[in-house]
C-alpha cells in the first residue's frame, strides 16, 4: 500500500499508518535520510501540536512520539513525508486534545495557555503568527477537536482544503464548514484588536498604576467589560475566579499592591505579543499578558502555574 498523508484504519482509530518497524530498513544512511527529512518539517509539527494543545511541553512530546513514529514506519511507501508528518501530528494532537479537556475539568481556578517566548523560539517564529496569541488560543479552546484543527490548518498554514479533508478523512464540504463555524466563532466573541504598539503602551501604563495602587487610573484602561483571569492552579494567594467589570477590576488590582514588592518586570515577546515577565532574585515568577481593543484593556491575563512558565528564563 502506498502512503499518501496517513492510511485510514477499518477500526475507526487515528487513521495512522502502521508503525511497524521495517527489517529492511538501510541502516544508519537511512535513519540519518529520515531525521533530515523530519526535521526540515519540525517547526511546522511544533506549531500544529501547540496552537491545538496551548501547551508547549505537551507540543514537545507530541512531537517526538511523530519521531518515534517516523523512525518505525515504511518510509520506501511514503510519497509525501511532509505531509505524512503533519498528518500524523494533527490526528495525534486532535486525541491529545480530548484528553488534555478531560484532565482540565479537574483544573483549579482559570486555565490560560502556555506561554512561549516567540522572539527567541525558532519553531513558532518559523510560521504565521495566526491562531497563536493568547485571546485566539482561549477562544480556541471552545471549539470542536476537528474545528481547531481545520481551523489551524487553515489559518495559521494555509492548507488547502482538499488537503486538509484528508488529514481529517473528511469531504472537503465539510472542512469548508469546519473551518467557516470556526471562524464566526473566533471573530464574533473578539473585538478588533489592538495593535502590538497601542497594547505595549497599554500594559505599560498599566503596570505603573497597578504599582502605585492608583485605582481610578487603572479604571481608565479598562473596557467596561473588562476580565481579568490568573491562572495557579491552586497556588497560594493566585485568585481562583475571573474578576469581571471595570470597577471591580481596578478596585482588585488597586488592592494588592503587596503582589509587586521585590518583583521585577522586563519585556518579552510571548506568543507574538508584547508581556511582561515578572521574576523575584532572577526567578521568573509569572507573566502578564493582556489583550485590547479601542475600547481598552479587556482582558488581563495572568500566567502563574509555575509548571507553565518553567521553560521561560529572565529577559536580559
């Protein structure tokens, strides 16, 4: 049989082709032949694994079980390995997903993304910034498994339908569909946003507010329906509900200005957009992201599950 993008199983599974390991597989030449092809195509599985998953570790595992998979599989009949590949990470991410919701539903407090510093990460700089930013990645999370993926394959990589069908072994009517419901979802619950400029700005005048406690200067900043979301998964003194109006916002970060004593903040690019990274004695302590419209900050995200921002290190 010879592979295309995956062979779909009688089963109903992943649709994955078989990973039996090839007896007569050439030797190291081949292995070697079969890394160089996979990593030429890394960065684009990385991108695939962490806008379906928000998590970069996650994404990073999922990458090297498609190494694995690569490694075991008849190479000779694949026509396609770059698209074998993404075949194989996008079927894989759509069932790490379906488990990643299940384990989530036991999540302390709000569940944000992963950060990820794209100005010195080359996989995610590698492609279009689509589908990446933390407001496009919360409302992601409210899509179907096969919608995020159309939706990703789409936006953030240009597939062509007919191509994306097959990795999903759908009709490409029904790609279309997916990725059309995706889209209406994405941009009918998120203003206009701002550009990275009038956000950096922002977050900026923000951050000297929310020092000085000045609460009706942070009410400025706010969109009237303004949220602000911190995710610790239970940490000690991390607030485990949304905080959501203007008023109550501000009146809420005016109140713990005890947060910002022996923290220093330096800038970072994390998902393609401007945050800042709080650190104590050299130690990154947490991120803070917001996302903004004309009508100011409406969301302000707060990442400080140290397990999600381990990866990051102190901007220089």
């Amino acid at each position: 049989m010879v592979v295309g993008a995956g062979v779909a199983r009688p089963d109903g599974g992943t649709g994955l082709a078989d990973t039996t390991v090839n007896p007569e597989a050439g030797g190291a030449d081949d292995l070697e032949e079969a890394a160089a092809v996979f990593m030429s195509v890394r960065p684009r599985l990385f991108g695939i694994a962490y806008r379906m998953l928000s998590s970069a570790a996650e994404a990073e595992d999922l990458v090297q079980d498609v190494w694995l998979r690569w490694q075991a599989t008849d190479r000779a009949a694949v026509l396609n390995p770059a698209a074998f590949l993404a075949t194989t990470a996008t079927r894989l991410a759509i069932n790490a997903l379906q488990s990643a919701r299940v384990r989530r539903e036991t999540y302390v407090g709000p569940w944000l993304p992963e950060p990820v510093d794209t100005s010195a990460d080359p996989y995610l700089g590698a492609e279009r910034g689509e589908a990446l930013e933390f407001a496009a990645l919360l409302l992601m999370e409210k899509l179907t498994a096969n919608e995020r993926a159309a939706y990703v394959l789409r936006e953030a990589f240009d597939y062509p339908y007919g191509q994306i069908a097959e990795i999903l072994q759908l009709n490409e009517p029904a790609v279309r569909q997916l990725v059309s419901r995706a889209r209406k979802h994405v941009a009918g619950e998120r203003r206009a946003p701002a550009n990275a400029a009038a956000r950096r700005e922002l977050l900026t005048t923000f951050l000297a507010a929310a020092r000085a406690g000045d609460m009706g200067a942070l009410e400025r900043l706010f969109a009237a329906d303004v949220t602000s979301l911190s995710d610790g998964n239970g940490a000690y003194q991390v607030s485990r509900r949304p905080v959501v109006g203007a008023q109550r916002v501000a009146k809420f970060v005016s109140a713990i200005t005890w947060f910002w004593k022996g923290l220093d903040v330096r800038w970072a690019e994390t998902n393609g957009q401007p945050s800042a990274v709080l650190s104590r004695d050299g130690t990154v302590y947490g991120v803070l992201a917001i996302s903004a419209s004309a009508d100011g900050i409406d969301q302000l995200l707060w990442m400080l599950n140290p397990e999600k921002i381990a990866g990051l290190s102190v901007p220089s």
